[in-house]
C-alpha cells in the first residue's frame, strides 16, 4: 500500500453544504467529487460546476480532476480540459469545467458525483536552451507513427 499524503480541505462558502470527497473501492485512483448546485447543461453548451471544496495541497503535487467514465459513456458529459489541475497554491474553490456533446440536456443535482480528483506528484523541469538530439522518428508526429490495422 502507497503511503497517503495528508491534503487539508474546508468549505469555499461556510452557508452552503459541501460533501467530502471519497474513495469508492480499495483500489480507486481517484476521489469522486459532488456538485453543490443543480444546473442545466445544454447540448453543445459548457457549465462551470461548483463544489464548495478549498484544499490545501502539499508542495510537490497537484490534483487532477478527471471525468466521470460513466456520465461520459452514457450521457456525453465530461470534463472539457480533457484533466483540469489544480496547482498547490491556489486556495479557491474547486470548480469543474463540464461540456455536454451530447443532444439532449443534462441535468446536475445537489449531492451529485460529477468528477473525481486524483493527486500526482509533480517534477519540476528546468529548461535548457541547446541542442537536442536525433531519433529515428525526429520531427515527424500527428499520425507519422502509422496507423495499427
């Protein structure tokens, strides 16, 4: 078993409810992260979805949010920035940006579970401005690789 990392959290709004974000199962990677509002997404329309949850994250790390597998495959729902981060010094409230493909509205409750969060450690880069070196497919991308038949 990992070691856990202790992430301080509390409510964005101390009026409104906030529900505690939770594993589902032993071997969940991510926490699943409910609304605190009810609101209407439109097809081919974007919402920002609230959550009420201000968290405090270790130097070091990030939380990623992530959607949904099942509102995603069954209703067109996901999160639009494909994985929102939420860097260790922000201290606003989590929000999700979520787009809805689908064609017909969908509808968030209060209480809700529309994302799940999962913790990453981050390694930070340091830019060297030089040479780099050669590969075997060097420059060639966006499908350059071929296409597995």
């Amino acid at each position: 078993m990992s070691e856990k990392v202790i992430v301080k959290f509390k409510k964005f709004d101390k009026k409104l409810e906030v529900f505690i974000p939770e594993y589902k199962t032993a071997g969940a990677s991510g926490m699943d992260i409910m609304s605190v509002e009810k609101i209407n997404i439109p097809p081919n329309e974007t919402r920002i979805v609230k959550t009420n949850l201000a968290v405090e994250i270790p130097d070091g790390y990030e939380l990623q949010i992530r959607s949904r597998s099942g509102i995603a495959a069954k209703n067109g729902v996901f999160v639009l920035n494909g994985i929102g981060t939420i860097d260790s010094d922000y201290r606003g409230e989590i929000m999700v940006i979520m787009h809805n493909v689908s064609k017909v509205d969908f509808d968030i409750n209060i209480g809700d579970r529309i994302a799940q969060i999962v913790m990453s450690k981050v390694e930070k880069m340091l830019l060297y401005l030089g040479e780099i070196s050669d590969t075997h497919r060097g420059a060639n991308g966006l499908g350059s690789s071929g296409i597995r038949k």
